[in-house]
C-alpha cells in the first residue's frame, strides 16, 4: 500500500514535469502546479498565467482543452496508465461551471413555464453533463442527450403529469 501511494506522488511529480515543459514549449512564463484531487479521483493541474491567461485558455476554452488531451496522452505514454486529469487556468472552470449551473436553471425554467422541450447546443460532452447533474435532482424535469457528436445536443423538457 504504501508503495502505492508514493507511485502516485511520482506520477503527480511526472504530470507537473511535462505540464510545465509544455508550457514553455508554447512561450509562455505560465506555471502548473499538480495535486490530486480524492473526490473525483483526478488529477489537477492548476496553472498560474501569469498575464497570459487568455493565450492559454484560447477562444472558448479550446486551447485550454487541447493542452488537457495533449496532457493525457503524453501522461499515458510516460506512466503507462491513464488518469482522469483536469486543467485550470485561474477560476476560469469554476466560472465556466457557474454560467452553466445559470444557464440550466434559466433552461428549466423556461421549459416549465412552456412547456415545451428545451434544446441546448454546441455544448461539450462536459458541459453537457454540468447541466445534467445541475437537473438531476429537479422531479419537474428531465434531460437527454441526443445526436451524435459534433452535433449532440441536449433537451431539457418537463416531465409528463
């Protein structure tokens, strides 16, 4: 057992190795910081931009994304394993989170005072699921995914009486 903890602070040690040799392979003076995170059992690595925030975050979230799977798969090939690995720059996934939850709720809403189903789309996989989780717990509602991807979309639509 306890070689097993200390397999996992070297792979932490590993993943903030190749975090930051990252992201100075992109210019930047940003730094990462890893620590794993129980709950979700994930690894997270949280970057400090510096000034750079919006180079590293990209347009939507999509540089972020991509410096996530690169992560993962250079994670995969070093370690030999997967893990779930979570990047963030700042509190910018807490605000994403956040507009989520708000939108959710606004979509909810929306399609109890209609209704009528509600659609959802160009929403990521994990943005998708923020909002299912964020319903799940709603007895008027009930969501689904429908569509394959790039065009899956979400419904939120009252529950039938």
């Amino acid at each position: 057992m306890v070689k097993k903890t200390a397999v996992k602070k070297d792979n932490t040690k590993t993943l903030e190795e190749i975090a930051n040799k990252l992201l100075s392979l992109m210019g930047t003076k940003a730094e990462a910081k890893v620590s794993e995170e129980k709950e979700n059992e994930a690894l997270l690595v949280d970057i400090d931009p510096k000034d750079e925030a919006g180079l590293i975050i990209g347009r939507h979230g999509e540089t972020l994304l991509s410096f996530q799977t690169l992560l993962n798969m250079i994670y995969k090939s070093k370690v030999g394993e997967w893990a779930r690995i979570v990047v963030n720059v700042g509190d910018w996934r807490e605000k994403q989170e956040e507009h989520l939850k708000e939108l959710a709720a606004a979509t909810a809403q929306r399609a109890k005072e209609t209704g009528e189903d509600q659609f959802l789309y160009n929403l990521k996989p994990g943005q998708r699921r923020i909002i299912h989780m964020e319903l799940s717990e709603d007895k008027e509602i009930e969501t689904l995914s429908e569509g394959e991807e790039p065009e899956r979309y979400l419904i939120v639509r009252p529950k039938k009486a």
